[in-house]
C-alpha cells in the first residue's frame, strides 16, 4: 500500500499532467478538485 506521501505526489502529478494553458479554467476545477480529495485523505 502507498503511503499518504506518494498518493499525494501521485494526485499532485496527475494534476499537473491534465493540466494545459488552454484549459485554465478546467485547471482551476483540478485544483479545487484535488485539494477537496487531499483533505478527505489527511
């Protein structure tokens, strides 16, 4: 099982993967997104 660290680089770098420039608003949705999931999980 992975540690708490490596899903949080693991969300971390899939948000950074979906993310493009042309996208800065479904970018914030990611953010937003991800930062809802990081807090259930800590």
């Amino acid at each position: 099982m992975a540690s708490l660290v490596d899903q949080h680089e693991q969300v971390e770098k899939g948000l950074l993967e979906l993310r493009t420039p042309r996208e800065g608003q479904s970018a914030i949705l990611e953010d937003a997104l991800g930062r809802a999931v990081l807090d259930t999980v800590y």
